[in-house]
C-alpha cells in the first residue's frame, strides 16, 4: 500500500487516500459525504451540528420534499441535487459521484438517518464500489418522526417500545405480521410507521385485526399526521377505531398505547412504575 497526500483546492474537507500501486482510485481526491437526519419537518428541531453540516456543504442531495424543508437555510451558491420517492439507490450513487469529484456532499434524512434512512444504504453501496474506508463518510442524528410524535400527545413511550413500519416494499408483509404478533404478545408500546399510502390501503386495518387477537379494543392510540409542521393534525382514538380517520397517510406516526397505558385531557400516557415501587402522594 502507498499513502498520497491530495492537495485539493476548491475548500473542501479531505482525507489521505490509501491506494494500491496501480489501483484505480490513485488519483482521487474525495469529498466528505455527511448524513444528516433533518428531524421530523420543521428546521426548529435540527440539530446545530446538523444545521453547520449542511450550510458547509458543497452539494445538498435528498428526496425533493426534504430538501424543500430545509431550502430556507441553503445559500445559492450550494448545489441542490432533488430526487424522487423511491430514488434512493440514485441519491448514494450522485452523493458518491460528487465526493469521488471532490465536492463534500450533505446527504439529507428525514427524521434520523439511521431509522429507516439513508445511512446503511450508503454504506453498502460504498462497499459494493470498494471505497469502505476511502472516502471519508460522517453520520449527525436527527430526532425521529416517533420521538416528536410522542412529546405531541404526552408521555406514550415511557417503557419498552418497538417501531414498525407497515410498508411491504422491502420486508414482505409476512414478516411485518410476525413482528405485529410478536409486539402485541410482549405488551410493548407499538409505534407504526407508513400506515397507509396510495397504493396501500388496506395494510392498516390488516394490522388492527392481528393486533386485537391480543390487545383489547379500547387500548389508547394517537394518530399524529405531519408532526411540527404546518399541517400537524392529532387524533386520540381506541385499537378498534384506529383505522377510520382520512388523516393517515404516509406522514402520519401510530402510537399504541401498552396494558399501562391512558389518557387524560387529551394526554396520553403510560405508566413507568414508580408507581409500584414509590409513594408517588406527596401531598
């Protein structure tokens, strides 16, 4: 292995590339890929090193509606690179493309890159090109869909919880029922991500019915659609009812409440258990 110091000269951030003699990468000169979860929709909820990342960034690569979320604080001089929904193998394929051109690129997430992002599709596509450990690649967190959803109805996941989408375009449905079974037999908060789509109708009253095999009908659920953006909308509703109200689509989070879980004045909580263990009459 030979080590080569590239001097690159358009400000962006490098790293020494390792090549073999001969390889056929020896003269790159990579930017840095950042992937960046830009949290539930509104900018408020970005984080500062999220927000540094994407300002310092040469090239702002996303599915259009994120990038649209965030256009506010991109300057004209950045490069704005919009894809469609189901776009994703094309969005890591253009951020690896502009890095190997030596352009540090923000690679935008909604919600947290790592919860049904972009992160570990990157990964393997850099793998699959050999470039693991080449180009220089950096992860900022954001603040998941569920996580806001929570805070906007109260307190729901106080204790063990699970995430599952309903969507069947990468996990085959079976395997989505068998985790809904699995979840509802362990008495956890179930949160369901991508509920309904224009194409999937059905999907949500299929996972009610395998969620009353075990959970009684009146267990607490809130419907939070579009959480901390303008067109927030929230329903308090039963197990039973949870699959009658237009407001669910794919931008609408689930929350299913456990065996200690209630509401009062539109709050919805679960029970931790300081309960059991400690005098919580502190009158």
């Amino acid at each position: 292995m030979q080590e080569k110091e590239r001097q690159c000269n358009d400000g962006g951030s490098r790293d020494n590339v390792n090549v073999n003699e001969g390889g056929n990468h020896e003269t790159a000169c990579f930017g840095k890929i950042t992937v960046i979860g830009t949290g539930p929709g509104d900018t408020d909820h970005l984080s500062k090193k999220a927000l540094e990342a994407i300002k310092s960034s040469q090239t702002v690569i996303g599915y259009s509606s994120y990038l649209k979320q965030i256009d506010g604080i991109l300057s004209v001089a950045q490069e704005r690179m919009p894809f469609n929904m189901k776009d994703e193998i094309k969005r890591c394929e253009a951020a690896v493309k502009k890095s190997m051109e030596g352009r540090d690129v923000a690679l935008v997430s909604g919600g947290d890159a790592g919860i049904y992002g972009m992160s570990g599709l990157l990964l393997e596509i850099i793998e699959k090109k050999s470039l693991l450990g080449k180009i220089p690649v950096d992860f900022i967190p954001g603040i998941p869909a569920f996580c806001a959803a929570s805070c906007a109805v109260g307190a729901p996941i106080m204790n063990d919880f699970c995430v599952i989408s309903l969507s069947n375009l990468l996990t085959p449905w079976e395997d989505i029922e068998k985790r809904l079974r699995a979840a509802s037999q362990g008495d956890f908060v179930i949160i369901l991500y991508n509920p309904k789509s224009m194409k999937r109708k059905n999907e949500l009253t299929i996972a009610k019915d395998i969620l009353l095999e075990t959970l009684d009908k009146d267990r607490p659920v809130a419907i939070i659609k579009a959480v901390t953006r303008p067109d927030e909308e929230i329903v308090i509703t039963t197990l039973e009812n949870m699959d009658k109200f237009d407001i669910v689509s794919m931008n609408t989070s689930i929350i299913i409440g456990n065996s200690n879980t209630y509401v009062k004045d539109f709050f919805m909580i679960t029970k931790r258990g300081y309960g059991n263990k400690y005098n919580l009459d502190l009158a």
